[in-house]
C-alpha cells in the first residue's frame, strides 16, 4: 500500500472520520496563537474533540519579541509580530517536523490589518524555506471549509469552547481583586479550565450531550468560585476595550489587568464572542442591504444564531446570581449605544463595539474605561478623537487610551495616575447620587 493510500485508509476508518482537506491535518500539529489564555486551551481541546492534534504556541518571552522584530518590516501591528514571533519559535525547536505543523491564523474582512496577518505569515513561511508548513486560515465567508466533514461538529464544540471560557475568564476578573488568601481565584480558574477541556475532549460529540456536559462543567467551576474566600467589594470598576488580542493577551498589554488589580481595581474586560456575535450581526445588515434576507442563505444564518443563543443561555445560566449586574450586553444594544457617536453604517469593526461598549459600561457603573489597542491602530486612533466627547456626555468618566508596541516602561506609572483620576470620578459621582 502507497502512504497515500494508507494515508486515505487511516483517514477513514478513524474515530472521527476526516475527508477531504482535513484528512491531511489529520498527520499534524495545529498551533493556536493564545489570544487570550483560557480561550486557546479551550479552542484546542475543540480540535482534539473532533480527532486533531492541537496545542497553544508556547508562552510568549523575550525570544518572541526578538523573532518577531527580526520577520516583520515594522509597518505591521503589535500583534502580528506576536504571532509571527511565536509561530517561528515553535519552528525553531530542534523536534519540530515543518511537514506536520499547521498554524491557525484565521482571517477577516474590514479596516483592520487582521486581514492580511495569514497571507504575511505565508509570505514569511516561503520566504524562510518553510514552505511545508500549513496555515488552517478561517475565513466569515468558508467558515472552517478546509475540515471538511468535521466542519460542522468542529464550529459548534469550537463556539462552546469560547462561551465557556470567557464565562470562567469572568469568574476570575471578578473573584481575583476580592480574595482573601492571594491565588486562591487562580487556582479556581485553573482547575476549572482544566475541567472545561477534559470535557470538550471526553464527551461524545453528539449536540444535546455535548451541551449538558459542558454545563455541568460550568456548574462545577461556579463551586469552586463560590469556595473562594472574598471581602467585601466596592473596588473602582474599570472597563476594558480595544483591540481584541491587545486587550486580552497578557503578554502583549503586559498584565495591564492584573496591574490595575494592584491599584485595587475590578477589571471588566469585554470578551471574545463578542466579536462572533458583532460578525454575525454585519452578516444579516448585508444580507439586507442586498435584498437576500429572503433566501436559504439568510436562513441558515438565523438557524445558526437561534443555536447559538440557545448554547450561550443554557451555559450562563448558572452563573445567573454571580454575574448579578455585571450582565453582557446583547450585541444590538452596544450597536445602539455607538450610533450617537459612530453608527455602524458608517463604520466598521472594533471602532464601534468599543464606543458603544464605553456607553454601556458607564452605565453599568464603570468608574473608568481603558482602550487598549496596538501602537498606530486605526480602530484605536479613531477611537481616542471620539473619547474626550463621549467622557463629557458622561459626567466626565477617565476614558485613556494605552498603547502597545512592546516597549512599554512606564505602564505602572500611567496607571497609578490614573486610577487617581478613576477614585476621584466615582466619588463624585456617589457623592452627587447620595
């Protein structure tokens, strides 16, 4: 028998059968760049779900930074050369095999230089002799074509996975600044993701079982949250915007978040479904404005959303009485807190869910907001102009902008003033509602 064909034959008589494409993913090692910690395991997990091989790039260190400064020309943003940096490390290691590598780098439509990261780091790959080495690159308009039959089981466990990690990165933001023996909130989150990743990998994939599981798992993560040991609240809350793998990979802000929590802040950083739930919404205006929200393909879109809303409800409902008051906006309400001052007719992308998002987030009581975007990101700049009115419409709330190219020294600096500015806001403000 050829490799081709045994290739072919392991492919089908595999436990999760592969056709296609992903047949040749099968034979190798899917790298996921960890835009936020939590959510990479878990996205991983998905893969190893459905029968693929896949891990998070290793942490990043001193020896991304020098990699990605050395493949990238310097127009590219912060986060491509994160990502750059440590996908090329992961080639460095002397057991790495190029020919069984497959680096997920999806890919996306709109201002952002998101968009050209997969074709760059094709670019690099080629460049550099890498040229066995496969790029998994997703796309909102193939979805996850390239897994072929595993496509369909593959989005919905990888769309669990993320709404269930950023239900526990919540748990941790919120417990972490209150607990009373340091750690004990880390260890809870820790032995929760681990839980969460066992089951996306142990459970039949079949939707109701695979659902019922992860609840359960959430159920199991809400205990270990409610045995940490906490003192009374009262923190200032500090809303967190911006771009999205700036804002939530602790590496490329360098742990803004837990710097603020020595300030004696609560962090409220907006999640990553997010985004999903925002692309989703562009896909009906467009379909819309095209005069197709008649069509199968509209239909499909709104099948496709009533289960994902479903999914979302039955994994938060546990957490019901946690998230008391620190409850995630429908996407069509941040959409309408932007309009005033950058509607999303006129505007596209990050810009408007992180307007929008500051308008809500005051109103939940925010004592402050922090954009955190790329050095020279567009969404960002933008995003700084609109700011100072949307502070003055607002009472005055410290709305800052930090940047992020990997050169930051005087981040604890710049934030200990701040939170100055964010203490003196909120006494104004209980003061002028008591």
């Amino acid at each position: 028998m050829s490799a081709d064909a045994a290739g072919r034959s392991a492919c089908a008589t595999s436990a999760h059968p592969i056709g296609g494409e992903a047949c040749g993913l099968k034979a190798k090692r899917i790298y996921i760049p960890p835009m936020a910690y939590g959510s990479a395991r878990a996205f991983a997990s998905a893969f190893r779900a459905i029968g693929l091989d896949a891990e998070p790039t290793p942490p990043s260190d001193h020896r991304t930074r020098e990699l990605g400064a050395r493949y990238t020309s310097g127009d590219e943003c912060y986060p491509a050369k994160v990502t750059v940096g440590d996908f090329v490390k992961v080639l460095e290691r002397p057991e790495t095999d190029p020919g069984r590598v497959a680096f997920f780098m999806p890919t996306a439509q709109g201002p952002c230089r998101f968009g050209q990261y997969a074709p760059y780091l094709r670019h690099v790959l080629d460049a550099n002799g890498w040229r066995d080495v496969e790029i998994l690159s997703p796309t909102s308009q193939n979805a996850y074509a390239g897994l072929g039959s595993l496509a369909g089981p593959f989005v919905r466990t990888g769309w669990r996975a993320l709404l269930c990690a950023d239900l526990l990165q919540k748990l941790l933001l919120m417990r972490r600044p209150y607990e009373e023996r340091r750690g004990d909130a880390e260890a809870a989150y820790e032995a929760s993701l681990t839980d969460l990743c066992s089951t996306l990998e142990e459970t039949p994939a079949e939707p109701p079982v695979q659902l019922q599981a992860l609840k359960e798992s959430m159920v199991r993560a809400r205990g270990r949250f409610r045995k940490v040991a906490t003192r009374a609240g009262g923190a200032p809350l500090i809303g967190i915007v911006g771009e999205i793998f700036c804002r939530l990979n602790t590496f490329s802000n360098e742990n803004l978040v837990q710097c603020l929590e020595g300030y004696g802040a609560e962090a409220w950083v907006s999640d990553l479904v997010e985004w999903i739930w925002y692309t989703n919404s562009e896909h009906f205006r467009k379909l819309k404005l095209a005069g197709r929200i008649w069509t199968s393909e509209a239909l499909g879109a709104w099948v496709r959303k009533r289960v994902q809303k479903r999914d979302e409800h039955v994994l938060a409902e546990p957490f019901h009485e946690d998230f008391a008051g620190r409850e995630e906006p429908d996407i069509y309400e941040i959409l309408e807190c932007a309009r005033p001052y950058l509607p999303r007719e006129g505007a596209f992308g990050e810009m408007v869910l992180n307007v929008g998002k500051v308008v809500y987030l005051a109103k939940k009581g925010a004592a402050g907001i922090i954009d955190i975007s790329p050095f020279t990101c567009m969404n960002g700049i933008v995003c700084e102009a609109i700011y100072p009115r949307i502070s003055r419409d607002l009472g005055g709330i410290p709305i800052r902008n930090f940047y992020f190219d990997g050169t930051q020294s005087d981040l604890d600096r710049d934030l200990g003033v701040y939170m100055e500015l964010a203490r003196s806001y909120q006494t104004g403000r209980l003061a002028a509602a008591g």
